[in-house]
C-alpha cells in the first residue's frame, strides 16, 4: 500500500487521556486481563507445584491492560503490567512472553513498582535479562522475545509502549519455553538453563 | 526503500535499561538538555516580563533527555521531560512544542509527578488540552503538535516514548505559537485564544 493511501485510510485518533495508578498500577478507566496460572500449563519447570497450586485455588500470576488502537505502524498502544510475587516451585511468576507478530518491532518499558527482570532473546541465539527495578526503563529491541519476572516480594509494575501493528506471537514460546529460566536458589535469584529448551523452531 | 532493503540496512539494536528516577525524572546514565528560558524568546505572550526574568538570571524552564537510536521506524526513542514551576507574567512555563517531521506518528505521555497541561493542536483546526496528574497517560495522536505546561508548584515530571524516526519540528510553533495559552487567574489555570496566532501556514 502506498504511503499515501495508508493515510486516506486511516482512522483518525483523538487525543485521550487514561489513568494508572503509579504505585499499583491498576486503572479506573478500563478492564484488565488476568492470566490465572492455569493458563500457563507446561510453562513453568515443576509440573507437580504447578497441579498442586491450580488445585488449591488457582491464583493469578499476573494482570495487564490492552487498549484498542487502529492496527497501524502509526500509532501506539500503551498500558500497564502487574506480575505478583509467588513462585512455582523454584521458579518465580512470570508473565508467559512472546514475540512479536511482526518480528521487527520494539517496546519499551518503564518499572513503576517491585522487582524482577526482563528476560529476552531473539531467534539469531542471543538473550538479555535486564533488571527491573522502580524508575528503570528497559529497552526491548525488535526481534526479541520478552517475559517479566517477579522476583520480590511486592507487585512487579510496569508501564510499557509499542508500535500498535505489532501483534503478539504466544504460540513459540507456549511449546519451547525461553532458554533460560530464573529460579529461587537459597533467597536469591538465579539464570538457569531451560532443560526442556529446544533450538528447533 | 523496500522493507527487504530497510531490514538488510538496519543497525541491530540490543537489549539495554537506564534509570529515570520515579519523583524527579532524573537520570544517571545522561545528561539531559537543558532550556533557559532565553531561548524562548518569543514564545511567550508578555515580553517585557520575558526580559526581566531573562536578565534576573535566565532560569532554566525545562529540561528533558534526548537518547539516540537508529532512526528508524522499527525503533522507540524513550526519555523523560522536567518542567519547572513558574510563570512569565500570567503565563505557565512550559516547553516549546513542536510537530513531528513526520507529521504523522504519534506519541505517549506517562505523568510521574507533578501537574499541568499537554497542549495538543493539528493542521486540520482540533486542539486538546488535557490534564497532567501523577499517573495520568496522554495520548498525541498522529498529526497533533504538543507542549507540555506546568501548572502546579512543583516540576511537572513526564516519561514519553516515540517512533524512533518522528524527528523534531519547531520551527513552525516557534513563529506561530500554539492557537491556545494556558494563565493564571487569581490561581487558578484558565485556557485562552493565543492573541497572536494566526491561521497561516
Ligand atoms: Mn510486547
Ligand atoms: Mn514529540
């Protein structure tokens, strides 16, 4: 589509403004997605804590928001994500991650609240955990796999931007997992190798 | 450029953090461009107040951080902006403002602390002025011209994220101004038609 046919067709957007709580994170003005940690079977290690968890109720990992944006590389779709402290076995909450659809897109995220890393890595070997921590902004280059990881004992907070066209791609990672893991070892975090990871995609 | 070309061309970005403090906007890890207010001549509606302040001392009115990114449409430039409390007669400090060079990319505003106005206003004849508060998101649509104004008695904190390739016009405000001035009027802020706009482009 030519450059000025896109914007023939474009939908306009209008200035708006929405609230989210600095410190929680949560918003008045619209409803969040939660992921209960049923959702993310066969993502975490421990099978066995995983059951054992769901059964006892079934606790929410992590909330985010998702607004409504014209499907364009000329707008952008912000919101907030709250991963909340716990662990699966040794394993800490995590968000479940993804690619983006269209590969070759960014994101950016500011930490509002808690601890915890992004963990990244993009099809060419490479990967990143970069801390979060309140007031660091993390830097998600495109091409790049991206999963947050309470590893505190508060809500982990994030506020985050990207390109409104760029999509989300679960599907990888649902089967392959991440190729590292982030795991408790004696009170203290700690990057491991995934033993079920496989590099065939 | 055709997309294969813009992929083979693109200067691979990596994973990265830094840190904007959360109360003050204030980062470590660069240094930020400052305006003192000398550099805005002009720009504000009482130019003899504007001398005075000028040479009283030349307050800085803001200051912001600028990262460089590869300027591409695939990439996000992220920073924080300070506005500084004051006024130049009944006028709020406030940035310059600008378009974007490309006109039609957009741009989020996350306030972290403090008060005030972002001022938005397009080609087409719509303006906008919403609210600044901490926790508060705004979104600059496609199109729109933005600056941000601090009404309160503290600095007016924002974290903003934009298409890497946006680019920065402000030239045009610079000698039009913005159709709408934001006062104070016994304490309180009052949105007015700009004396001096005119509708030539
Ligand atoms: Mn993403
Ligand atoms: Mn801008």
């Amino acid at each position: 589509m030519s450059q000025a046919n896109e914007k023939a067709n474009r939908i306009a957007t209008l200035p708006f403004s929405a609230h989210f709580d600095l410190a929680s994170g949560l918003s008045n003005d619209y409803s969040s997605t939660k992921r209960p940690l049923s959702k993310m079977l066969g993502m975490y290690s421990d099978a066995e804590a995983f059951q054992v968890l769901v059964e006892a109720g079934d606790p929410d990992v992590y909330e985010f928001y998702e607004l409504t944006m014209p499907d364009s590389a000329n707008e952008l779709l912000f919101g907030t994500s709250i991963v909340y402290p716990g662990r699966v076995g040794r394993e800490y909450y995590m968000t479940k991650g993804h690619f983006h659809t269209i590969l070759d897109t960014p994101e950016v995220y500011y930490c509002l609240n808690g601890q915890g890393y992004m963990l990244m890595e993009n099809p060419e070997g490479d990967w990143k955990a970069e801390r979060f921590l309140p007031g660091q902004a993390v830097y998600v280059p495109p091409r790049y796999a991206h999963r947050s990881i309470n590893t505190g004992d508060v809500p982990l907070v994030t506020f985050f931007v990207y390109r409104a066209d760029s999509g989300h791609d679960y599907g990888t990672l649902e089967t392959k997992g991440f190729r590292k893991l982030i795991v408790d070892r004696n009170g203290q975090p700690e990057i491991v190798d995934n033993p079920k990871w496989s590099g065939e995609r």
